[in-house]
C-alpha cells in the first residue's frame, strides 16, 4: 500500500462566505401569534393573577391555541 491512510488538508486563510441559500429567511423565523393580542394579554394576567406565577407558561400556550 502506497497511499497514506490520512488525506492532506488543506489550510486556507480565505474568509467564509455565507450565501442567502444557507440563511434562513427571516419569515421562516417568525411564529406564529394570537389573532387579538389584547385579548390574549389580558387572558394570561389575569389567568397569573388567579392562578399564580407558575400558571403563566401554559396560559400563553392556551391563549396562541384558543386567541
């Protein structure tokens, strides 16, 4: 066997290019929100003000699927 086992790397000094193509659009990004946001505020306050403090994940949770 002549060939050595590993392969040569190369070493670059050249800066990386990112292209738009491996970027994500910024509107693939967003999620999706609550139609009335107002309503959806007032929902998970006074959920937190009934409920306590460790009520207010699953409320937002309920108002993006019911608001």
């Amino acid at each position: 066997m002549s060939e050595p086992l590993v392969d040569a790397v190369a070493v670059s000094n050249a800066a990386p290019v990112l292209s738009a193509a491996v970027l994500p659009p910024v509107a693939a990004e967003v999620k999706p929100g609550v139609a009335d946001f107002e309503a959806a505020l007032s929902f998970v306050e006074k959920g937190v003000a009934q409920l306590g403090e460790a009520a207010k994940n699953e409320l937002k949770e309920l108002a993006k699927k019911y608001l």
